[in-house]
C-alpha cells in the first residue's frame, strides 16, 4: 500500500462527510495528487451503476468525479439499501448478495472484513492519496466491536482521521466531546484535526468556543466551513430541508413540480439538474394535501415498490393524485424505477422479495404489467426519446421486469447497454402524453432533453419556451467547493496531517 491516507469521521450521519471528502478530494487532486475515494461500507438508498456494471453508494460516484476518475466498486465494496425498518439488501463489490435483517448482517459482517481490505489495497496500489469516509459515528458503542468503516478502517489504512460535526444542527460542541470521551485513549490519538461544518454567522463570534474545544480535548481546530447555498454538490442520502418548503415567493411562471417523498425513496438525486431550473419549482411532498396546483407529479424510485405503493394507498396520495389527473388534463405524471411499475395495473412478487402478497394492484394509468424477478438488473445505456429524437446517458437498477399489455408506444429508444450497441424500446407514454414511465435513472442530468421536456410543459400552459442552457458546471462546482474549503481552513496543517499518517 504506497498510497497516503486520509479519514473523514463525523459526529453523526447527515454532518456533510460526503461533501467534505469531496471537497479533499479535489483539493488534493490540485495539489498534483492522484486520489480515489473509499468508503468501506455505506448505508444510502440513492446509488449508482459502475462501467463493470456493479452498484455503489452514489456519494462514492460523485466523490470519484471530484478526483477525475471512473467510479469503480472498490469505492464502496459493500453498500446496505434499506427495504424495511428492520432489513436491507446487502451488495458486496456491486453486486447483491440477498436481504438481512441486522442481526443477521451482523454477524455476516466479519466475513467481508477481507473483503473491504483488498478494495482498500488495490485502491492503494493504483493511486498516490487514498480519502477514507467514516459512517455515522466511529463512537457508537453497540457497533465498535464490529466495526468494517470506521477507526478499525483507519488503523488498518495508517490514516490521520478528521472529525467534521454540522454546527447548524446546534449541539456541535457538545457532539464533539461528547464523541471523544467516548473512544479509547488509542482511538482519541487518531483523530488530528477537528472541522467545523455548515456556520453560519460571524466567525469572531466562535472563537471562544473554538479556543474551549482545543484546549478541552487538545485537538486543533482544522477550520471552520461556511454554510452555503450557491454550491451545487449533491448531498448524499438527505433531501435539502429547503425543498419541503412552500416557496410561495416563487417568481411566476415557474413550473410547480411536485416529487412524492416516499418511506423508501431512493435516488432523489434523478432530480438535482431539475430543481436548478431557473423555470422550475420543485418540491418533495409528504402529504396529500400538500399536492396543489403541480404542473407535473413524480412518483421516484424506491427500494421497496410494494410497500410503498401501498402506503400511497393508505394515505390517500393515490385518490388525491388520480383526481387531479382526471380532472386537470394539463398536468402531467411520471413515474421513474419502482415509480413507473406503480403506475401500471399490477405487479406480481412470486419470489416475496418485497412482500408475502404474491401481486398488488398498481394505478393502472399504463397499459404495463411488473413481476419482480430474483436477478437484478444494473446497467449503464445511451437511450433517445422517441418524441423529440434527443439522447441521453443514465443506468437502470431494479428487480422487475415490464411488460405492455396492450397497444401502447414507448418512451424511449435504448441504443447503447453497457457499452454495446443495441436498440430495443424503453418505458411507456400514453396516447395523451401525459403520463409516462421509465426505469432509466438520469435522464434529466441532460440538458438538452431536460429543456426540451419543460418546454413542452411551458406549451401546455401558453408560455414562451426557454432556449437550451446549462445551468451549471459540475467540474466547476467541485472547484469551487475545493476553494471554499481551502479558503476556510489551515492548509498547512491539512498538509502536516496528510504527510504524518498515523504516528
């Protein structure tokens, strides 16, 4: 292992680790640095589709793209999805190796001690600088003794760890401590720096604080990170608190577009390019009652199909989104994965991968039929829409397979899985264009599609249409994330970390 090593920790889950190992790695990789990113085992419903055709946590993916390099299953060889409160379906180097409850995972867990390490020594072996995330807490007392993520994976690394707590969450001092007092002595020596994430304010006004924290617990304070909005680097597993607000400020003539927040609600991040829109208010709905006056409703992708189709039955989501299908003929719905089988008339679970029922009506607003199958598919592919004749890049990621039922034209034409050329259709779309289905991921990360699909809303309402034009950069928006952090940080100590290991 000839890489230099580096850890991320946080005090809890949803500090910003993931943004800020982002933001490391792509400091490092200005510095002249070769650099992977790696995360041993990740708990995340939003994912992604490796060029070997395995699935990985989608942070790990966005992290890659921060260093410049192809996202690859060794960045996260072991990824958990939740399907219940109680259970989750375990991958292992991309690929699925069945559902778990936690006690069972548990004690399966020793099993891919190895297996995480060798991802970690290959890693190692191909790049100059290897940034580790940590998950949750490295303090949680009822993991440690079988911990695969945190300060076991650093000590076997030699990486210098850095705490991260989220200050806007209030309680950053206390979480702080509070987690220190909580490690051994050994455990204590290996976290050399402490950052303060997500401040908002004047920074004079911390300095006590900071000056407290570092003589408490005899750490230094690496830096202290502003809260930010004008950064466009998708969070990992947590839709922004911003967009369950009713934004009733809204300029006119943006479109309301209202994504159903499912219990099992996975790769949200299908509609970050959408929310950038300066055209387009989107919003994630938990109730019913807060779908008013959308212009088009999503219903996403989920980990467990069944189980949340039958929670939009019980809350009183599916009446509410039929009535005001049937009685609004200018508002539009889609349904993407797991979204797209719950709008067609059945779905059949003969193997009980989500469910003990055998099969369950679906909304019946597509003419296609689902039966979910034990294989799961993972693929990248080039698709065109079949209405406007414009590609797009994406992945698919589910168990079902779909068929049409009766006469019905598809979505979508698939010319390129998985690096081979191929054509077959995708997807579904009514003879009234309303209401449409796909298992492609992404397809609104294209921003000539993307227009072109609002436009076509914007039409329906009498609007001017909106030329083509990328709203951001996302190389750009790594760099300035890198300078925001550099900015705001002692580079020098980051550097002394970095060069010293574990000592």
């Amino acid at each position: 292992m000839k890489a230099k090593t580096l850890q991320v920790c946080g005090t809890g889950s949803g500090v910003g680790k993931s943004v800020i190992v982002s933001a490391l790695c792509r400091i490092f990789l200005q510095e002249g640095y070769s650099v992977a990113p790696f995360k041993a085992q990740n708990m995340a419903l939003n994912s992604f589709v490796t060029r070997e055709q395995g699935e990985i946590g989608r942070a790990q993916a966005t992290q890659a793209q921060a260093c410049r390099i192809e996202p690859s299953v060794d960045m996260n060889p072991v990824l958990i999805k939740p399907t219940s409160d109680v259970g989750a379906q375990v991958i292992v180097l991309g690929k699925p190796i069945g559902n778990m409850n936690a006690l069972r995972y548990t004690k399966y867990k020793s099993r891919l001690l190895e297996v995480v390490r060798s991802s970690f020594r290959r890693l190692a072996g191909d790049y100059e600088v290897v940034v580790i995330e940590g998950a949750g807490s490295p303090a949680e007392i009822n993991l440690k003794s079988h911990d695969i993520v945190n300060l076991k994976m650093a000590a076997f690394a030699k990486a210098p760890v850095i705490l991260v707590g989220d200050i806007d969450k209030g309680g950053f001092f206390a979480w702080i401590v509070g987690t220190l007092a909580l490690l051994t002595p050994g455990e204590r020596r290996m976290i050399k720096g402490i950052i303060v994430n997500k401040f908002r304010g004047d920074i004079t006004l911390l300095k006590p604080g900071i000056d407290y924290l570092e003589k408490r617990t005899g750490i230094k304070v690496l830096g202290v990170i502003p809260y930010y909005k004008d950064i466009k680097i998708a969070e990992e597993d947590a839709v922004p608190l911003d967009n369950f607000k009713d934004n009733s400020f809204c300029r006119e003539r943006r479109l309301n577009i209202d994504v159903i927040y499912l219990p099992h609600i996975s790769n949200f991040t299908d509609f970050d390019h959408l929310e950038k829109e300066p055209d387009v208010r989107l919003r994630y709905v938990k109730s019913p009652e807060e779908l008013n006056k959308p212009d088009m409703i999503i219903i996403p992708g989920t980990k467990n199909t069944i189980s949340d189709l039958r929670y939009l039955v019980k809350s009183g989501f599916i009446k509410r989104i039929l009535s005001i299908i049937n009685s609004d003929k200018s508002v539009s719905l889609a349904g993407i994965c797991g979204g797209y089988q719950m709008l067609g008339s059945r779905i059949h679970d003969k193997h009980g991968l989500e469910s003990k029922r055998r099969a369950i009506p679906g909304l019946n607003l597509l003419p296609v039929e689902t039966s979910l199958k034990l294989d799961k598919t993972l693929a990248r592919v080039e698709a065109k829409e079949l209405i406007s004749g414009l590609k797009l890049s994406g992945y698919e990621i589910h168990h079902g397979l779909t068929r049409i039922t009766r006469k019905c034209d598809p979505l979508f034409e698939v010319i390129e899985c998985n690096g081979k050329k191929i054509r077959y259709p995708e997807g579904a779309i009514s003879r009234d264009r309303r209401i449409l289905g796909t298992y492609i991921h992404g397809i609104f990360d294209a921003g000539a599609f993307r227009r072109n699909f609002l436009n076509r809303l914007r039409r329906k309402k009498g609007w001017p249409v909106l030329p083509v034009k990328e709203n951001f950069n996302p190389d750009k928006e790594f760099d300035k994330l890198a300078q925001l952090v550099r900015d705001n940080i002692d580079m020098g100590l980051l550097r002394e970390i970095l060069a010293g290991g574990l000592r």
